[in-house]
C-alpha cells in the first residue's frame, strides 16, 4: 500500500514568492496533520483536520500560512509570501479517526526560501 | 495541557552498548504513550506504542513499558547497532487529542 505521499520533495525559491506544498493521505484515513520541523524549533503541529474539516490550526503561525483539504485524500499548505525564515522540512501525516492513534508520516518537503 | 519530557541529546554510544532514553508525560485520564523514530532525510515512523498501564511495547529489539506510578514510558534497547542512529521521539495521546511529541533525541551509534 502507498504510504503518505508529498510533493515536492524538495522546493527553493525566493523571498516573496507563494510556495504550495502537497499531501496524499493513505486511503481511507480521514485525519491529516501538518507539521514544520526545524533545528532551532523541533517539530511544531502546525493544523489538523478531521473529516476535512480544520479542528485546530493554532501552530499556524501568521496569515501568511493557510492550508485546505479540498476533498477527503488531499491537502495544500500554502505559503505567500514567503520569508527565509519559512525555511524548513514540511510533514505531514495521516491517521485513522481523530488522530488519537499511530500518525503516518510522509517523507517531508524540505523549503528553502532565498 | 499535556506535555511529554524526554532526555536531551545527543547520546553517543559504542556499537553493542545499552540503551536507555527517558521520556516522562503529564496528562489527563490515561493516555496512550508512543515511540517514534526518524532516520536521517526521512518522516517519523513508529516505533512501538503501549495503551494502558504496564504494557509493554517492543519492536527491532527496543522496549518501553508504560509506568503509571511513575508517569513514564522509557526506551530500552539491550545492544544498539549502528543502524540505530537516528533521533527518537516520546509522544502520547489523549481520548480526544491528537499527538504530542516531545523534543526528540538524537543518538548516534559508533562502530
């Protein structure tokens, strides 16, 4: 079975420009995380979703930040504009439920903002 | 709210070594407590989990019972590899809240 897919893998670009980062759930489950991962600042929740719906997006850390869940498999980050200090690897994991279970993460999008 | 604490790395350890990495929770209720690990360039994945008090998890020859006396879930393993080196992570959950990580620590296995 695939896993939790990401895309891109790897993203540069430069300050100011919009970046949108992607994520394919594994079928059938309906809980979707972002997280931001950093050296100085750990891994950070950054908002969840239940049944496509944003429970808690709390870590999202300024209105330069949005994500959506269009339909129940997929989800966007979307970054405008983006600031160096945006830079980072980008995760997100799926969960069966509320998400009170194992997370499945994917392989991460790492940002580079010139 | 709930939180986990874990040891801070980075743990350095000889081929063949033992293991311990603390992790202790404070939480509501009775949660259920996780190990997750990161090899390098890569996502988190689990490593084992426990549901109730004085389970124990294992997997890959890492242990962690989950102690209510003591509000802990340490991982164990009896002699590290040096495919072991990777950062860890303690994490638990609520009836009705998703996952919280503690910090992570990293270990690194020399031959």
């Amino acid at each position: 079975d695939a896993g939790v897919i990401q895309s891109p893998r790897h993203e540069v670009t430069e300050m100011g420009q919009e970046v949108t980062l992607r994520c394919k759930l594994i079928s059938g489950h309906n809980s979707l995380f972002w997280y931001r991962q950093t050296m100085m600042r750990g891994l950070e929740l950054l908002i969840y979703f239940n049944n496509n719906v944003p429970i808690d997006d709390s870590g999202m850390p300024e209105d330069r930040f949005s994500a959506k869940m269009p339909n129940a498999s997929f989800s966007t980050l979307k970054i405008q504009p983006s600031e160096p200090r945006d830079s980072a690897v980008y995760f997100c994991a799926s969960a069966m439920g509320q998400g009170t279970d194992t997370q499945y993460f994917g392989p991460g999008t790492r940002l580079t903002v010139l | 709210g709930d939180s986990v604490t874990q040891m801070e790395g980075p743990v350095t350890l000889s081929e063949e070594a033992f293991l311990t990495i603390n992790c202790t929770y404070t939480a509501t209720g009775y949660p259920s407590l996780f190990w997750y690990v990161q090899y390098p360039g890569e996502g988190l994945q689990l490593l084992l989990k426990a549901t109730k008090a004085d389970d124990k998890g294992s997997n890959k020859g890492f242990e962690a019972t989950y102690r209510k006396e003591t509000t802990s879930f340490h991982l164990e393993k009896g002699s590290v590899q040096v495919s072991d080196s990777a950062v860890y992570f303690c994490a638990l959950s609520g009836r009705n809240t998703p996952l919280v990580f503690g910090k992570g620590t990293r270990l690194s296995v020399i031959a």
